[in-house]
C-alpha cells in the first residue's frame, strides 16, 4: 500500500512518521517551499499530545526545542486584577508529559526533521490542484504539473482544506467564530513576566492578551473581537489599531507592544468546524484541522492531529480495505474531537466582550466560573487520553 499525503505542517509528517513505523509506504507533498521554521505563533502540547509525540519517537526532540512548560493559566483584568489561577495538573505526570508552550514553526520543523531522518521526506513546493479516486487507486495533480499515484490519498491541508472541497464539495464551510488572532514575541521585561511555568491571559476591555516569560522571550498573542474575519486595514494600520483597543487597560500592554515587530499585527479570523457529514470518501480521508478545525483556544488543535496520525495509520496497518480502515479511524475519533471542538468554541465565547459594561460583568462573574472549572477538571478526560499505535484494530463504522 502507498499513502499520498498532502500537507506537511503538523498532521501530515506526523503521520508519515506511524506510517513508516506501521510498514507503510508513504509520500508526503506540502505547497510550501519549506517548514516555514520562523512562524511566529505558538501552540500548546497537552500530556495527550507529548505522547503521542512519544509514540512517534519525536517527544524529545520537541522538549528540547519547545520555548518553555505551560502547566498553569493566570486569569487577570485588563488591570492587573487575578481573576483566577489553574493548574492542568501536568506536572504530576512527570517532565516528558508536562504541558508545553512551543512555537508552530518549531514544531513543524522538528516533525518534517524526523520523518526525513526516517527516510519519508516531504517535497515541498507541490501545491495539490486537483484529485481523482478511481475506485482501485488514487491520483493527484500538482500546480508545478507533476502528478502522484496511490492507494490512499490522506488531506492533512489545514482549515481551508483543498481536499477536503474536492471530495466532498457540499462540506460545511469553517465557521468564523468572531475573532481575530495576531501574536509573536518580544524581548523578555517589556511585559510584566510571568510566573515560571505559567500563561497569564488578560481579559481587557476591548481585547484579550495572552503571554508568557521564559528564556529570555515573551510570547504573546491577541484575540480582537471583529464582525469580519478578513477585514481591510484601519486607519492608522493594525499596530495603532490594537493599541487603540488596550487604551483603557494596564499602560504597560500598549507600551509593550509598541515595541513589537510590525509584521506581527496582521490578523487572521480564527475559525472552527463543528462538525464534518464525512471524514473520508472512497480511498480519500481527512485529518487534523482538515476534519475537525478548533478554535486555539482548547489548546488542543495540535495534539488531536497527533492523535489522529496515531490512529489513522493503525486502522491502515490491520485493515485491508482501505475504505474500511478510513471509516473506521472516522469511527473511533469522531466522537472524541468534537467534544474538544465544543470545548474550544465555549471557551473563546468569554473574550467577546464588545463593550466595557459588558467587560465588567464579564470580570465579575469570572471568579465564580474558574472555581468551578477548578472543581469539575473538564480537561482532565482530554489530557488523560492515550493511544496505544500496536494495539490491533478491527474494522467499525464502515461506509463508501
């Protein structure tokens, strides 16, 4: 069996490299020219996700190449007032499964090192234009007009899927979730520092902030409530623009920003997928932000792909029929991600404040509901979650 793969972010070397473990061959194509090793923004690794880093023998190398632990959040007010501290409990798993901040490029560097180290490199530059099931095999065609042929083409292309439109052209389109996202890093003391190990998120009047300290760098990203999520620049350009909107919060946001890269303030709208009718159609399947897109905000975008890779290449390993192992991955995941989906979305609802009376009423009763997330743990289920990549699967949920 070969396994075509398009997209080489996160998902798809990580699912080349349980590919290649699994005895699988697999070619794994990426419209970019490259890992894209600068990108500024930064994702959370769950203990979920660390293992099954683990698993695909990469979870050292991105602990030793990640920015810093990140076991606890630090809730505050546009002034400075603690609203609430939560720890995800981390720590007691020990340093290898211990929640971690690390930037999207490094990541996606440290994946597309191993697989090609594994001997399953990604071409780069090979946009994907177009795909064909032909019931026994796959083929697809290439911007640069190149073609690849397989048994199984597997879209790990990200939010805006190009598979994902074509094999099924009635899918739901993501869902602007009314938010905007911008962020990289600054110098480490221009914002106030955080606590080792902790991520403080500020719920300002106009905007929210997330940041934290370590090694000498601060992370940093704003969320921006917006109507649009592809607006036309302000007046005064996005940098002016959201120092605008911390003008009634701690001066020492906007000062600190001020002294940020500009390139950084160039918002994306942050989007979700509820739910998909279809993970996979024929000999085509999705995985990742491709199938289940979720808002960062559940800190788990990254760590379901891993997931996924894990499962996906085991139902191809002990499944002969290839359409029978793409419905069963759909199967045995479906239910899992969309609870994290849902997580995410009721999450990123609480920076939505417009307007400063709702701002405060906001500040007043979010005490009462991180006490209470203190009390049920909601994340414990999703961190606890472990996949075992040699435990044989049979064949569920099937479907054409």
């Amino acid at each position: 069996m070969r396994v075509l793969i398009s997209g080489g972010g996160i998902g798809g070397p990580a699912l080349a490299l349980a590919l290649h473990r699994a005895g699988i061959d697999v070619r794994t194509f990426e419209a970019h020219p490259g890992p894209a090793a600068s990108l500024g923004s930064h994702l959370g690794l769950a203990p979920n996700g660390l293992a099954a880093l683990h698993a695909l023998g990469a979870g050292e190398d991105v602990i030793a190449r990640s920015a810093f632990p990140s076991d606890t959040i630090e809730f505050t007010n546009g002034r400075g007032r603690v609203l609430g501290r939560l720890s995800d409990g981390s720590t007691a798993q020990g340093e290898h499964l211990r929640t971690r901040t690390i930037t999207r490029g490094r990541l996606q560097t440290v994946l597309a090192d191993a697989a090609a180290r594994a001997g399953v490199p990604v071409a780069y530059g090979k946009r994907l234009v177009s795909h064909t099931d032909h019931g026994d095999h796959v083929t697809v065609a290439f911007a640069d007009g190149g073609t690849a042929r397989g048994d199984v083409l597997i879209g790990a292309d990200g939010i805006h899927s190009p598979v994902r439109r074509t094999m099924d052209p009635a899918a739901p389109r993501p869902a602007y979730t009314g938010l905007l996202n911008l962020g990289g890093s600054l110098p480490a003391g221009l914002l106030p520092a955080t606590p080792e190990g902790t991520t403080r998120m500020v719920f300002g009047r106009r905007a929210f902030l997330g940041h934290q300290t370590g090694g000498g760098t601060t992370l940093w990203f704003v969320n921006l409530p917006h109507p649009d999520p592809a607006p036309a620049e302000p007046a005064g350009g996005w940098q002016r623009h959201v120092l605008d909107r911390f003008a009634d919060d701690d001066p020492a946001i906007a000062a600190a920003l001020a002294h940020a890269d500009p390139a950084a303030f160039t918002p994306t709208g942050i989007h979700d997928i509820a739910s998909l009718p279809r993970w996979s159609r024929g000999r085509v399947g999705l995985l990742g932000d491709a199938a289940h897109a979720m808002a960062p905000s559940s800190g788990q975008g990254a760590s379901q792909a891993l997931e996924d890779a894990l499962v996906l290449a085991s139902c191809l390993r002990d499944i002969d029929d290839p359409v029978h192992a793409l419905s069963t991955y759909e199967h045995l995941r479906r239910d899992r991600v969309e609870r994290v989906v849902a997580i995410g979305r009721r999450q990123g609802s609480l920076k939505l404040a417009r307007n400063p009376v709702t701002a405060f009423l906001r500040d007043l009763a979010l005490p009462l509901v991180f006490k209470a997330v203190a009390r049920t743990d909601p994340h414990r289920e999703v961190f606890a979650h472990r996949i075992d990549p040699d435990r044989p699967v049979r064949p569920a949920g099937v479907r054409g």
